[in-house]
C-alpha cells in the first residue's frame, strides 16, 4: 500500500535479550493527515521480520540490514 505524502527517515530499534539492532525505515506524514508519522505496511512487516530473526540469533542477516549491537555475556 502506498500512502501519499511526505517521506523522511526513520530510526527504530528493535530489543531482544541478546541484541539490540538500529534500522533506518522510512516513515510516511500522509497528506490526508500530516498529524504524525505513520508506517506503511511493508515497513512495519520488515520490522517485524527483524525482531523474529534477532530472537532467533541470525547474527548473520541482521548485520545485511542494520547496525547489530549484541551483548557480550561477562563471566
């Protein structure tokens, strides 16, 4: 779905118990009513599709889409 308006840049993180990723997402301040940003639904699913594999542990794929922080256990 495409909403019409202005697009900017978005920054979100997405929490898990061992890692933190920052992802750059656009955001959509729609014509009809430019009260607030919203996100479109391809947005929100990738969102989504990150948390999922952060709780997984696919380092691997999350470093392709966004900065990874992950935590380094102490002993």
């Amino acid at each position: 779905m495409n909403i019409p308006g202005k697009r900017i840049k978005r920054h979100r993180l997405v929490e898990t118990d061992r890692f933190v990723v920052t992802l750059e997402v656009e955001a959509v301040i729609p014509d009809a009513d430019p009260s607030e940003p919203c996100y479109e639904a391809e947005t929100v699913a990738f969102v989504k599709e990150v948390q999922l594999r952060a709780e997984k542990g696919d380092r691997d794929w999350l470093v392709r889409h966004g900065r990874v922080y992950e935590l380094v256990p102490t002993p």
